[in-house]
C-alpha cells in the first residue's frame, strides 16, 4: 500500500505536472468478504479487517508526507449479505447492519486516533455507540460510504 501511494504521488501525479501541492483523495477503497466467481477463493470477514486495517493505518502514517486530505470507504454495508458473492459483501456490516469484524476495526482505529490511545473494543458493543468523529476533524457518514478529511 505504501509503495502504490508513493508511487503515486512521486511519480505518477509528477509525470502528469501536478503539484504536490494538489492533495490525493483516497476514494472507493475497500476489501469485500465472500466467494470470488472465478477463482473460488473465500475472503473471510477476518482477513477484511486485517486488511482494512492495514491500508487505514498506511494511509494515516502517510497523510502529511504525500498530503493525503481524504479517505473514502466503500461502503457502509453489504449490498446483500446473502449472495457469498465478493461483489455483494463489500460492507463494514451486513445488510441487515449487524457489524462485521471490519466495523470493530474501524471503530477502534478512529477512536484511538481521536482521543490520542488505543480503546480495546467489546465486539458486543452498541452500534450505536460507534464515534465516527475522526482524525481531529470532520466526518461525515453517508450511505453507503464513509468518508474521513485529515487536517
């Protein structure tokens, strides 16, 4: 992930003359769950947090240095959590909005960020409960994205 940000911004956006100045938003990024059509390969909702943690703490670490002003995740919730297909199941939560291991993820990140530590999560926790005030600055959740602005 960082080697595709920075080639990116370093070569990619110079080769085009855009400034550095210019700040890269990170949009439509996300890892679904369920059984690739072709391959037959399963991704777990386990590997989907791993994942998204992963790229979301990249892209963090990364946000000064390559002036990185947004993240997008796509998306909310699954389109339909029924089908075990990885084209229906690209949500944080099911399509009923029951979270998956992802949305624990996400929660915890941006928590720990917005108040300076790490909070372990209850997975059995309120929903409801989820703080989606992020990286010192606005948040704002629209269906079926969730969008972040770094400062």
């Amino acid at each position: 992930m960082e080697h595709v940000l920075r080639r990116f911004r370093e070569k990619n956006l110079k080769t085009a003359h855009i400034p550095e100045s210019v700040p890269i938003r990170i949009t439509e990024n996300g890892w679904s769950t369920g059984k690739h059509p072709f391959t037959g390969e399963d991704r777990s909702y386990e590997h989907q947090a791993k994942v998204l943690e992963a790229v979301i703490r990249t892209v963090y670490a990364l946000r000064q240095e390559l002036n990185i002003t947004h993240y997008e995740l796509f998306g909310l919730r699954d389109a339909d959590s029924s089908v075990h297909d990885l084209f229906h199941q690209f949500g944080i939560m099911r399509d009923d909005y029951t979270p998956k291991p992802a949305f624990y993820t996400f929660q915890r990140l941006y928590r720990s960020w917005v108040f300076d530590e790490e909070e372990s999560m209850n997975e059995q926790g309120d929903v409801s409960s989820c703080s989606f005030c992020c990286f010192r600055n606005s948040f704002r959740r629209i269906y079926p994205y969730l969008y972040v602005t770094f400062t």
